[in-house]
C-alpha cells in the first residue's frame, strides 16, 4: 500500500516537473539567451543561429504565411526600410512554416533582400515561444503580377518579432505585431538600443 502511494507520489512529482520544464521552454522574454538552432534558409543552406546571434543585432520575425496580405505588407515593410536597418547594423530573418521552395518565390515575387527561414516543423517558433500550429495548409495567393497560385506549408506561427542584441540576448519581443508598421517599431527599439 505504502509503495503504491510512494509510486504515485513519484508518478505525480514527475509529471509536474515535465510540465514545468516544457513551460520554461516555452518562455523566452527579454534579458533571455537566445535560442540555438539550425534551419534550412531560402537557398536551401544551413542557416546556424551561432553564425549570427552574439556577432550583431539580428531582427527574427515570425509570420504565418508566404504571399499573404499581412505577412507581404510585412515583409515589404522590412524591404523598404532595409537600408536604414543595415545602416543601424542590424540582419533581418523572417520565419514561417512555409517550405524553401515557397520562400524562394516570395522573394522573387517581392524583391525582398533579406533571408527567409524554412520552419517546416515549427521548431524554431518553439524554441522562441512562438504559438504554432503543425498542418498542412494550401493556400491560394495572389502574386505581383494578378496570377494566382497555391502553397503548401506544413506549420502556421503566429506574427511574433524579436530583436537579438549584439551580446546574443533578447532584447525586444512583440507579441502584438501590426505587420505593415512592423518595421517601423523594430527603427525605434533599434534605435533606443543604442542610446
């Protein structure tokens, strides 16, 4: 009886401490690490966050989807203020679930000049506490042109940005992204970094 009772004890001190952990895992705020991670970018390369994190200011933005209208007002957002970005010295990586091949015409379509990180699992959205839901979504989206075309992307993040500062922490996270002033505020908090 007594063993049974120390059993479940141990079953019920596990559980919660597993809970606990994934929560941590969950979590990652401002004066937080940055997560390590590899993942294939828009070329089909590894993109290795230890290349990049703790060398310079690195924006990561995670959106839902390729070509659609608020991730596009996003991303052009962000391509259009680019040169004043660089001039901070700050990289932009945008993150979705969409595929390399998807990334590759989003670029084309959009002339975006900064790279887009294939999260086909959603394992970076996890790692940065970004909500995401794993399925296999088509969408139909319109390119630049008026031809529409479908996409198949496998997870769906939320519109989440981070700012990683030059000593590899997170130094700015919004989690109430407007996606066309999304640019904008990251101009600001940049800027306020480095006063």
């Amino acid at each position: 009886m007594n063993f049974g009772r120390t059993l479940l004890s141990w079953i019920c001190l596990t559980v919660a401490v597993g809970k606990s952990a994934m929560a941590e895992d969950a979590q990652l705020e401002v004066g937080s690490p940055a997560p390590e991670f590899t993942v294939k970018d828009d070329q089909g390369k590894d993109w290795k966050s230890s290349d990049h994190f703790g060398k310079k200011i690195v924006v990561v933005y995670f959106y839902p989807a390729d070509l659609t209208g608020g991730c596009t007002k996003q991303a052009c957002g962000f391509r259009d203020d680019m040169a004043k970005l660089q001039g901070a010295g700050v990289e932009v990586v945008g993150v979705s679930g969409d595929s390399v091949e998807n990334h590759q015409l989003f670029k084309a379509d959009r002339q975006l000049p900064f790279t887009l990180l294939a999260d086909e699992a959603g394992e970076v959205a996890h790692k940065f506490g970004v909500p995401v839901t794993i399925e296999t979504k088509v969408a139909s989206v319109e390119k630049s042109d008026g031809t529409k075309i479908s996409l198949t992307r496998k997870a769906t993040a939320k519109r989440w940005t981070f700012v990683v500062g030059a000593d590899g922490k997170v130094a700015y996270k919004n989690t109430m992204v407007q996606a066309a002033e999304d640019s904008q505020s990251i101009l600001k908090a940049v800027a306020a970094l480095k006063k």
